[in-house]
C-alpha cells in the first residue's frame, strides 16, 4: 500500500467488519485479530475496496496460549 489514503481505507473497511477486534499494520501489512471473522469475506471486501488484496496467514487464539504468549 503505497498511499495513505488506501491504508486508511483498508483499515476502515477491516476494523467495521463484525468480529474484529484490533487492527495494526506492520510495513505493508496489516494484521487483524477478531473472534469469528471469516477470512475469506475479510479478503473479498479488502479486494473490493483496495483491488489487490492477499491472505497470508489464518490462526487460532489458541496458538498463542501453548506458546507461554498471553498466559496470565
């Protein structure tokens, strides 16, 4: 994403889909944490509005807490 308007776009259009819960970007991407969020919808709506758009990665929450990360 070359330009800030189309990074502020992809932002809005990921953080109003139901279930996300933070959006952050690292370099040029962004990296979206929700419960019950259907990746490939989430990837249709960042093509629609973005015209290029590609999933990288799906994970559970659950990867986290076997690794030590998010224990209490």
């Amino acid at each position: 994403m070359d330009d800030e308007r189309k990074r502020r776009k992809a932002f809005k259009a990921a953080v109003g889909m139901s279930g996300v819960t933070s959006a952050t970007m690292e370099g040029d991407k962004i990296i979206i944490v929700g419960d019950g969020v259907d990746p490939i919808t989430l990837t249709t709506m960042l093509r629609r509005s973005l015209g290029y758009a590609e999933l990288l990665s799906v994970s559970s929450g659950d990867d986290k807490k076997k690794d030590g990360y998010g224990a209490a």
